[in-house]
C-alpha cells in the first residue's frame, strides 16, 4: 500500500464535511492541493472539521494536525493559525516539507474566513 493512502486512513479527520459553515480550497506553490471544510456553533466555535490533500504524506499529516488544533476552538483563535503552530502539532515533518504546514495554515483560515457572519 503506498504510503500517502496510509496517511490518510490514520488521520480522523481525512474527508469532506457536508453541509459545512466554511470552505476553502488552496494550490500551494509546491503543486500540492488542500482543502478544508468546517462546522461552527452559534457561539462561533469550530464543532468539526475535516479536509483533503493531493499531496504528499508530510500533507496529510499536517492536515490532521490543523484540524487538531482548530476543532473545539474559537474561529478567533484559529484566524490566528500560524505555521510554526502547525509544525508544533506535527512533529517531524522534514525540512524540505514544512511548506505543508503553511499551506494548512493558511487554507484553513480561509475556511474560516468563507464562514457568513465571522
């Protein structure tokens, strides 16, 4: 079984959400996409997320790490999301794959930021 396909069966939150708040989809330079939908309460806390990757298993891991940190959490705390926070969830990416932490980052917050009256 190649490795990406494995990745992506041990992260939880691998898969689209229906029905989501917010949407966001992101070529990074690298090529690789990255997608992220997420739910959010009335209070504005983040209840679910869930996204998918084209990319690599550092991608994916950095994915799940991303929704780890966001679900649960306030959207205003999450329009905080930085790339080293990323990084700090998902231990061990190589140097040469910290771009996908940054994608993450960065798709998710605009997730966050498609969600009407944020």
């Amino acid at each position: 079984m190649d490795e990406d396909v494995t990745t992506q069966k041990r992260s939880a939150h691998f898969g689209a959400l229906n029905n989501a708040d917010g949407r966001a989809r992101i070529t990074g330079p690298c090529g690789d996409t990255m997608e992220f939908w997420l739910a959010v309460d009335a209070g504005g806390r983040v209840t679910k997320v869930g996204f998918t990757t084209d990319g690599c298993g550092s991608s994916v891991i950095c994915g799940e790490a991303a929704c780890r940190i966001a679900e649960g959490a306030l959207i205003k705390v999450v329009r905080r999301l930085e790339q080293a926070d990323v990084l700090a969830l998902a231990r061990g990416v190589p140097d040469e794959h910290r771009h996908c932490a940054l994608l993450a980052a960065n798709t998710l917050k605009q997730a966050v930021r498609s969600v009407r009256g944020t």
